[in-house]
C-alpha cells in the first residue's frame, strides 16, 4: 500500500508551529499523507497529536507553516470550510446529535428537499444509500441516541464520507468499541482506502495501527521524530521513538532505603477490576515505597490510580491498608484514611483556578477538619508559607490565585495541598507533565525525599526513564492488567520498553 | 461513493419487532404519551366522579377557548426550551401587548395598524432577549428576566389602568362561536390551533426547524454540522415574543379589556405547560402537540377545580407537583440515556 | 499604590455614591434626617428600613449562587412563611402577646427552613437544575399560602408582630437591627468558620473540590437551607409590615431583585467567588433607585423599566463581547487581599 509514496501526496504540512502563548504545542512539524493510504499519527499525551489534527481541520490556525493540499496552499479559518475542500473528521467523543434521526444526522446541512419543504422521506433514502454503501443496516429514521456508541461512531463515518471526501480523520474511533465492532470498522477502513480515500487513523492501540496502517507519523513534544513504514518499523522501535530518550543518556539512581528487601507492606490490592478496563490488579505498596507505574496511553494507568484512591469505585476486588479491608468510596474517605490523589488533569481536576495560593495548599486540610473548625487565618499562612517554602513554589505570593502561576508551579500547589494532610500513601498521574525540566527534577526529588520519610508513593509517568529513576519497583501495565511487577535495579530502559510495548515481538 | 457492491454486514442488530423499531424512531415522545395517559385519566375521573356532567360539548369546546391565550404562549416557549433557553417574560409580554393594543384603539388607530404594531411590540422584546443570549452571552434566564421587567414596566406606561376595548373587529375573535351541534369554535380558538399547526409545520419540516431541535441536542456539534445556530436561536426568542404578542391579542378579545396586570405567572404557566406536554427543560427533546396536551392537561385541572368549588389554590399546588412529577421522570431518563453513553 | 478603580466594589459603590449624590442635588431634604421622640427619620432610613427584606432574600441567593445554583422560590417561601405566622397569631386567643408572636416567627421560619431543605434535597441529592428544582417550589408555594390562609388576606392586630417592620429600637428602625443582624451573621461564619472558602470552592470546580475531599452535597443543600430560612425572615417582615398576609403580593418578583442585587454587587452568575460586601451595596443601590424613581413621579408600577435598562446595562458590561472590546479597562485584578479581608460588611 506504499505504491503511492513518489507520486504528489494529497496532503502536505510544512514547518507547521501552533503556540499557545509562549509554549509550541506543534514546532517545525512536516507531515503528509497520500491518496488511498491509512496513515497513523502516534505519540504520548501532549506529543502534538491533536493539535497537529486541529490544524489540518481547521480548528487552529497555523503560527508558521504552510497547508497544502493537491499542492494548492490553503488555510481554513473553520471546520466548515475544511470540509467543503474534502477533510472530514470524526472525534473520539461523538460530535453528533442523539436526539435527531440518523438519517438528519448524516445528511443535516446539506439535506435534500423538495419545494422548499424539508422531505423526511427523501433523506431517509439517501441516508439509507449512505449507510447500505457502508454495509450498515441501520434504520435511518430511528433515533441516534437509541444505537450503541459504536453505531453511533459508524454514524459520525457515514456523515463525514456522504460528501466528496479526500482525507478522512478517526481520532481515536476505537476506544470504546469491541472486538468485532473494531473489525467493522476497519472493514469500512479498507474499503475508503481501496476508493482513494486518505485516512488518518489515531489511536494508541498498537495492535489496531500495526493491523490497519501502511506508514506512521511519529511525534514527540510537539516535534516530528520521524515518518515511518509500518512494515518495516519493529514495534519496539516505534515505542521507543515515541517515548524518546536513548537508553545510553540514562542514569539510574536507588535511594538507600530500597535495599532493604522487606518493608512492611502498608496497602494491598487484590483482584481489582474497575471501569473501564482494570482487570484482576494486584498492587502491593510497602511503606517508604515509591512504586513506579509504567504504560502506555490507555494501558489503564489513570484508572488504576482512580480506583486505589476513592475517586472511583470498584467493580470487583478488596484493598486493605495494614491488613484491614477498607471501602474506598470517595476521596474524602481515602484522605481520611490516609490515601491521596493528584489528579493528571492538573487544570479541571486539581487547582482550583480562582481560589488564591494559600486557599488552595489549605483547602484539604480544611475540608478534613470540617467547616466549623477553621484553621485560624494566622495559622493558615503559616501552613501556606511553610509549604511555598520547602516546594520552592514561584512566585511565593500567596493572595494570587492559583490559576496564574506556571504548569510547574501549580502541581507544587496541589502537591502541598495534598502534603499538608500528612498522608500515608501518595499516588501522583502523571505530576511532571507539562512542567519544565527544572520543577520535573524537583519535583523527581521531592518524592524520593518523601519516600525516604516513610512515605508511600505511586509514581506514574509515561516517561520510564523517570519511572525507572524514581520508582524502586515498576508495576507494568498493558491493556488494563498488570503484566509484571519488578524492581528498578533489575532493568534497564530498554528492558522496561520491551515490557511496556508488547510481549509479541514478532509481530513488529 | 458508486460502489455498492459490498453486502450489507448483519452485525449490527435492527430492531426486529415494530414495537423495537417504533421506539427506537419515537422514544422522544414516551413523555407526551404520559401527558395524554394523564389527560384521559382526568377527563375520565371528572367524568365519573361528576356522574357524566363533565365531558360535555360546552366544556370541550369551553377548555379551548379558556386557554387559547396560553396555548398561543406555550407554542413559543416550546421553541425557546427546545434550544435549551428559557423565556420569564411571556406572560409580561402579552400584558404589554395587550394593554398597548387597547390604547392604541381607544385613540382612534385602526385595527389593522394596532394588531400588527401589537405583534411587532413583542417580536421587538422577543429580540432583545435572543440578541442579549446570543450576542452577549448573556443566561437565557438573566436575558429574559429583563425582558419580564421592561414589558411589564412598559405595560404600565402605557396605562395604570385597565382600558376596554369596543373595536368589533377585535371583540368579534372572541363572540363568534362557529357551532357544530353543542360544539364551537371562537376565532380566538381558530388563531390558537394554527399557531400549533404552523409551529409543527416549521419544527418538522424545515431546515429552521431542525436546527432548533439540533442546538437543543448540542449546539456545538449544530455549528460542527454547518447549520446557522446564532440566527435560529435568536429567532426562536423572536417567535417566543411573538407568541406573547398573539396571546395578548387573544386575552385582549376574551376578556374585552386591556390590563397592565394580566399574566402575572402566566410564564410559569406556560413553562409548566410545555414541560408536562413531555418537551425536556434540558432542550432538544419535545413537541408542541405535546405543549398543546400540557395546556389541555392544565385547563382541564382548572376546570375540574371550579367544578368541585375547591379553592384555585390547588391549582397551582397540582401543577407544582405535576412538574416535579415530569422533572423527576426526566432526569431518570437523562440520567440512563447519560449511562448508556 | 493598587489602582483603586479595578477593585471589585468600585464599581458597584460609585453606582451607589453617584445615586446618591444625584438624589441630594434633585432634593436636598434626601439627606436630611430628622429626630423625633428619639427616633431618627428621613429618606435614607427608609431606604434602611424598607430594604431588610430584599437585604435577607439577596443574602441567601448570594450564598446559592455562590454554589453554581440559584433559588427561585424566594418569593414563595415568603408568602408561606408570612401566611403561617399572621395564621398562627390569628389563631390564637391572644394576638397582643409577644409569647405569641414569638411562637408564630419561630414556627414560620421552620417552615421556611423545611421549604429551603426541600430545594436543597433537589439540588444536591437528586441532582436537578436548580432552576427548574426551584421552579417547583415557586409556582406550588404560592398555593400552599393561599391555603394556609383560606385564599384570603388574613389581617391581625397586634403590636408587638407590627414592632417587627414597624418599631423602633433605640432611635433606628428594628427591621435595620434585623438587617445588620443577617450581614453580621453572614460575615461572622464567614470569618469564623470555613464555610466561605469551601462554598467557593464548590462553585469554582465541583469535581476538583471533590477530589479534595470537599463535603459539596452538604455545602449545596446548607445553602440552600440558609436561602429558605432568610426569605422566611424577609416573610415575617413583610407581613409585619402590612400587617397581613398576601399570598399573592408577598414576595413577588423578590426573586429576580435579589438576583439583580446579586449580580449588581459583582458575584459572578457562574458561581464561586462571591462578596457579601458587594451584595449589601447592590441592595442598597436597588432601593436607593427605586426611592428615586418614586420621587421623580414615576408610578411604582412603572419602575420595572428602569430596572430592566440596568440589568440590561450590567449584563452586557459584563459580557465578554464588550469586555474583550474595552481591553484592559474592566480586566478584573487578581485580588490582592486574601478573600475574607475584602468580606467587610458595610454597614451604610
């Protein structure tokens, strides 16, 4: 399916830069995509994936770079425009209308009619045609919202392929299908690719790409590490391009407190199952422990983080702290027994934007307390202070609201926020993502400092170098379980990639 | 897209009785059913309880006319809630409108100047309320609480007090029964039912329509489509506005007088109306024949009321239940429709 | 030295300060306060004594918007809880007494409480738009009123019930005491307790605050019990001061002032950050324009229109629209005081 490569691609991105203020989300990218191809774009969270997409789409506009397509350089100002020039995209959230017919779905905007008056029965033919040219057979006059979301997703395609489309963008279509629904769907894949189509196939299921796509645009950080032939790219090479670093710059370093072999355990997990996708985990997490937790995107990191802290519940399974069985129902019950969470989505889940530096460290603290045994003011700033001061927080004003200071800076809120409750055991997602190199290796160290005052750790990055240099032990998760339980001096990078990617090697 | 070729794959199942399959096309309309279910069961209580005195050609026709200005209310709120809005300001409205009609004839303007520069007074404030919502970003409740207190101000301005209106073109909407046996039919009545009718109509059957059904379901994903969100939702507080001028021309001819104070609450009447006919606050979800059985529903608990000589109180106790009834029944459906997702 | 213009009460003050002034130059007998009997009379003490209604309403609706929710049965649960106490004195053998009185106010504000819990159970617990929740509420209470009281307006007589919007404590009107009282109260938990900061932190970010452990479902429903019982409060005075019962007349439209006074003293609709400060201002600017309209001739009846023009006028200000187009002008600073220093009541 590479036949195309040499002839003029349909699509072109050169030099492409999206900033967000002084941050480039997408810096010097190139990227291309030919006619009749399935084309992957992969990468951690925060890479450029979706802003890359967002520019093609006509969601962003460009800072720097030019758009080609057909080699005609175009820019669009909306969604709408992209479209009418033949660039379709379908998002992972359903962007259609449940309360509306199918057959509206499909064809509204550009819906046939007859003498003015909108005819339900032309478009339920025409939708029909769509939908049968698909293999589909779903009735076009019933309602959206009354198909499964994966009909639903098979919906979105028929709308965005009802025009004359040339490129057609999947943003992750796959996370919340089945088996056999993903099977339908490359079906349909293949037979767009065989009429000409260019398809744009996103996912972070290895698998899926590995199945479906002929050539994969690595992105790393907002820039272009490289495009590749799926064929001819192993696996894990492909991880490794996408978590970047190379093994040889690396350095491990073990505290000392990790040489004693039998720490007493101090919280456990059996057997938990937990929605979406946590099957059957068993943690165990000695005091003093920093656990590294390792996987890729979707592997169920997040999840296994929600599920051991309340903010999510169980589905199957018992987690004891020394040895009792304790209900973790909510947050506020894991706090009180001593469990806390730093969400990775720092902005919606964490700092409260508006709520000034010295509210937000207090907040926990307080709302542990309960509301009628106020921290006096005094006492407050002192906790405040003496928590700006050992994080090192800037600026170290503590009447600004929170949601002024850095990426960095604000995860040292939360993380003080969560410190100041004197809690047992932290599980931090992701606390060193879209923190600059400075704070991450403060923040690196101040949870090897916390662990070596008896606190217990869970430590999830993406990156496993810093999984491997802050975690004495890595728990590794793919697809929801997890596969191996190890300690850090026993690996290497590479040896922890080849973990995280897949046991199938073969298959690269 | 020639290539039909390819057989249609079994896997994804259709909804195999017609049961199934009439859900799976209609399931937005199981609380107007509810609606209808509840407006036999009181017709039919009446009935019984009153021992055959209630269900007669006199009252039917009566439950109409009684209501024709609230039915000409609900018509527009459907439009508004149908995008997810809300309009405080139809009952002030149709005191305004009303009020500024009466003073219009009581100095001599003809009736075909005073009726249209009605219409137009609240088709104005109806637009003021949707550019405030569009165009300001302004709660659709904030924005058509200004318009609650501008129209009612204004209502007064124009008189403090009440004006009888001797125009025959008007008072002849309201006195002209045409009769089928013991039925009739007022002009009032007439205006009323075509409101409904052009509402379905416009709702069904045009892109306009669609589109107000698409902001209601998502108005992001509306703009994603191409359809053009801020002048449809505009223009459903501009037809909401509208209505409330129409309403005034009806209480106007029912009750043979303009009076700054009608309508007091007649918004929450109305918006209880539209919610018991099955339409959902939350938008996107709704019909204005079911608007048209929450207007019967209401009438008809008025008239059971004065039947029985119990106090009006608990009308407003019965609707205030029946509302919690239906919020209730939709937030359950919400929430599983929210489950499914 | 911080620009004083950008604090968030700047606007709202000179709004009222501008009223103010205009009222003193229009007529100048607007300022002057004269003494009789010891008690103090004039235009700005009616303004005082005439707003303690609207000041509790405004109070209570300040807390639940703070909580991203908005209580539309104010004016109901007035009427209500106006219609149980003047029923509770009419019923008993003697209306004069204060025991009696006493009984009736306590008994009305329970009422209201249960009627705030009510909203609350709503909101917090069964998860409904707090629009529509208090819809319920506003359209039946007015029916409970009307039944309480029979469907008539219940008058009584007695002194001590008419001391309550009437009388005199000392040389300023009880109902301002009543007043002071409420803001006093507000701002003491305010300070005193955490209630504050955790009721912003709901209204911020609800599933942030929850991840921290925050009680929000008890935060929610508090506030909406704390609204009921203060328009229950605002229904005691009202009914003192016309000394019946008007299930109808009570209350109305109390709602949407209180809102208005709300949003004219700088809390965001969207909820969070509020100012009880800034409340109490936009209480008082109401009344003070609402005394003005009457003395410029204006009916009473007429005087929506102005309020619709400055609801109109404050939206749209605040709209990002006009904001994005004055630049920097309205920005609001990030506040430079720790919340609850900027929480002084201003006692007028």
């Amino acid at each position: 399916m590479d036949g195309a490569v040499g002839a003029q691609p349909l699509l072109e991105l050169t030099g492409a830069t999206v900033r967000f203020g002084a941050d480039a989300a997408l810096d010097d990218v190139s990227f291309r995509m030919f006619p009749g191809e399935v084309h992957s774009l992969m990468g951690e969270n925060g890479a450029g994936k979706s802003t890359l997409i967002k520019a093609i789409t006509g969601v962003l506009a460009l800072d720097a770079g030019t758009l080609r397509l057909e080699g005609r350089e175009m820019s669009f100002a909306t969604p709408q425009e992209a479209q009418r020039a033949g660039i379709s995209t379908v998002y992972q959230e359903v962007e259609l209308l449940p309360n509306l017919s199918v057959a509206e779905n499909i064809l509204l905007g550009r819906e046939p009619r007859s003498r003015g008056v909108l005819s339900q029965r032309l478009m339920r033919a025409r939708a029909g045609e769509v939908l049968r040219d698909l293999g589909l057979d779903v009735d076009p006059a019933s309602l959206l919202g009354s198909h499964p979301v994966a009909v639903q997703q098979l919906v979105a395609i028929a709308r965005a392929i009802s025009t004359e489309v040339r490129v057609l963008v999947l943003d992750e279509p796959t996370s919340s299908l089945d088996l056999d629904e993903v099977a339908e769907l490359f079906r349909i894949i293949r037979e767009l690719r065989d009429r000409g189509v260019a398809i744009l196939f996103v996912s972070h299921f290895l698998d899926q790409v590995y199945e479906i796509c002929d050539r994969v645009t690595v992105l790393r950080d907002g820039k272009l590490v490289g495009e590749y032939l799926t064929r001819q790219l192993l696996r894990i090479d492909l991880v490794h391009k996408m978590l970047g670093r190379d093994a040889s710059d690396f350095k491990t370093r073990h505290r000392e407190a990790a040489e004693e072999p039998d720490a007493p355990v101090f919280l456990s997990a059996r057997g938990v199952d937990a929605a979406p996708g946590i099957r059957g985990a068993d943690v165990d997490l000695g005091e003093g422990e920093v656990l590294g937790v390792a996987g890729l995107l979707g592997s169920g990191r997040t999840e296994l983080a929600r599920a051991l802290t309340g903010v999510s519940g169980l589905d199957a399974g018992v987690i004891r702290i020394e040895g009792q069985a304790v209900d973790l129902d909510s947050p506020r019950k894991a706090i009180s027994l001593g469990v806390v969470y730093s969400s990775e989505n720092r902005r919606s889940e964490g700092v409260l934007q508006d709520l000034s530096v010295l509210d937000n460290i207090t907040l926990s603290v307080q709302a542990h307390r309960g509301v009628f045994r106020r921290i006096r003011p005094a006492r407050q700033r002192e906790l405040a202070q003496s928590w700006v001061e050992a994080l090192g927080i800037r600026p170290a004003d503590l009447d600004r609201p929170a949601g002024t200071l850095s990426g960095g800076n604000q995860q040292k809120v939360l993380l003080a926020r969560l410190l100041a409750l004197a809690p047992r055991v932290l599980v931090l997602d992701e606390p060193t993502r879209g923190v600059d190199v400075g704070a991450k290796v403060e923040i690196q160290n101040l949870v090897g400092e916390l662990a070596d005052n008896g606190l217990s750790v869970v430590f999830i990055s993406a990156e496993l170098e810093e999984v491997l240099r802050v975690g004495d032990r890595v728990a590794i998760l793919r697809e929801g379980r997890i596969v191996e339980t190890l300690a850090s001096a026993d690996m290497t990078v590479d040896s922890l990639l080849a973990l995280v990617a897949s046991p199938d090697e073969q298959e690269g | 897209m020639s290539t039909t070729t390819t057989t249609p794959a079994v896997r994804v199942e259709r909804a195999s009785s017609p049961v199934e399959s009439f859900l799976a096309r209609h399931a937005a309309m199981i609380p107007s059913f509810a609606a209808v279910v509840i407006l036999v069961l009181l017709l039919a209580g009446a009935e019984a309880f009153l021992r055959g005195d209630f269900i007669t050609a006199r009252n039917m026709s009566a439950l109409l006319l009684d209501n024709a200005y609230l039915l000409i209310l609900a018509v527009g709120m459907t439009f508004v809630i149908l995008t997810a809005g809300i309009d405080l300001s139809v009952g002030s409205v149709m005191a305004f409108t009303g009020i500024l009609g009466a003073q219009l004839l009581v100095s001599g303007i003809p009736v075909w100047i005073a009726v249209p520069a009605m219409l137009a007074g609240g088709a104005a404030i109806g637009l003021l309320i949707g550019v405030l919502v569009q165009y300001f970003n302004v709660q659709p409740f904030i924005a058509s609480l200004a318009g609650l207190f501008l129209a009612r101000g204004l209502a007064f301005v124009v008189s403090l007090s009440s004006i009888r209106v001797e125009e025959p073109g008007v008072l002849w909407l309201q006195q002209t029964r045409f009769r089928l046996g013991d039925w009739y039919l007022t002009p009032t009545g007439i205006i009323a039912l075509l409101t409904v009718a052009v509402a379905v109509f416009v709702l069904h059957l045009t892109r306009f329509g669609r589109t107000i059904y698409a902001i209601g379901g998502n108005e992001q994903s509306a703009r994603l489509m191409g359809l053009n969100v801020a002048r449809t939702k505009v223009a459903a507080y501009v037809i909401s506005g509208f209505c409330g001028g129409l309403a005034g021309l009806a209480l106007t001819a029912y009750s043979g007088a303009g009076y700054p104070r009608n309508g007091i609450g007649t918004e929450l009447d109305a918006i209880a109306a539209v919610v018991i006919g099955g339409t959902l606050l939350t938008g996107g979800r709704g019909y204005v024949l079911g608007s048209l059985i929450g207007v019967l529903v209401f009438g008809t608990i008025k008239t059971i009321i004065s039947f029985m000589g119990a106090e009006q109180a608990w009308m407003q106790i019965i609707v205030g239940a029946l509302l919690l009834l239906f919020i209730v029944v939709q937030r359950v459906i919400v929430a599983r429709s929210e489950r499914r997702r | 030295m911080t620009q004083i213009w950008k604090h968030r009460l700047f606007w709202p003050l000179a709004a009222l300060i501008t009223l103010i002034v205009v009222n003193s130059v229009a007529r100048p007998r607007f300022l002057t306060i004269t003494v009789r009997d010891g008690q103090l009379y004039g235009a700005l003490i009616d303004i005082l004594r005439n707003s303690a209604p609207l000041m509790l309403v405004a109070l209570g609706m300040t807390i639940v918007i703070a909580t991203r929710g908005i209580d539309l049965s104010v004016g109901a649960i007035m009427a209500v809880s106006g219609a149980v106490a003047l029923t509770v004195i009419d019923g008993s053998n003697d209306p004069g007494n204060l025991g009696t009185v006493l009984v009736a106010v306590v008994v009305a504000v329970l009422v209201a409480l249960v009627l705030g819990a009510w909203n609350g159970f709503l909101v917090a617990v069964l998860g409904i738009q707090p629009i529509i929740a208090t819809l319920v509420l506003m359209l039946a209470g007015r029916g409970v009123a009307l039944l309480i009281t029979g469907g008539f307006i219940t008058t009584v007589n007695s002194a001590p019930f008419s001391y309550i919007a009437s009388g005199y404590l000392t040389v300023l009107p009880f109902a301002f005491f009543i007043s002071v009282a409420a803001i006093a109260a507000l701002a003491l938990v305010e300070r005193r307790t955490a209630l504050g900061v955790l009721t912003e932190a709901v209204g911020i970010n609800p599933e942030a605050s929850r991840l921290a452990g925050v009680r929000s479902r008890g935060i929610v429903w508090g506030a909406y019990i704390l609204s009921g019982v203060l328009a229950g409060v605002a229904g005691v005075i009202y009914a003192s001061n016309i000394k019946a019962a008007d299930a109808n007349a009570a209350g109305l439209f109390i709602e949407l002032y209180a809102i208005l006074a709300v949003v004219l003293g700088g809390t965001s609709l969207a909820g969070g950050k509020f100012s009880i400060a800034g409340t109490v201002v936009g209480v008082l600017i109401i009344q003070t324009l609402g005394s003005t309209i009457l003395f410029l001739g204006v009916p009473s009846a007429q005087s929506p229109v102005f309020f619709a023009v400055v609801v109109v006028v404050v939206v749209v200000v605040q709209s990002p629209r006009v904001r994005r187009a004055l630049g920097s002008m309205t920005r609001r600073r990030p506040s430079t005081t720790a919340p609850d220093q900027e929480r002084t009541k201003v006692a007028a």
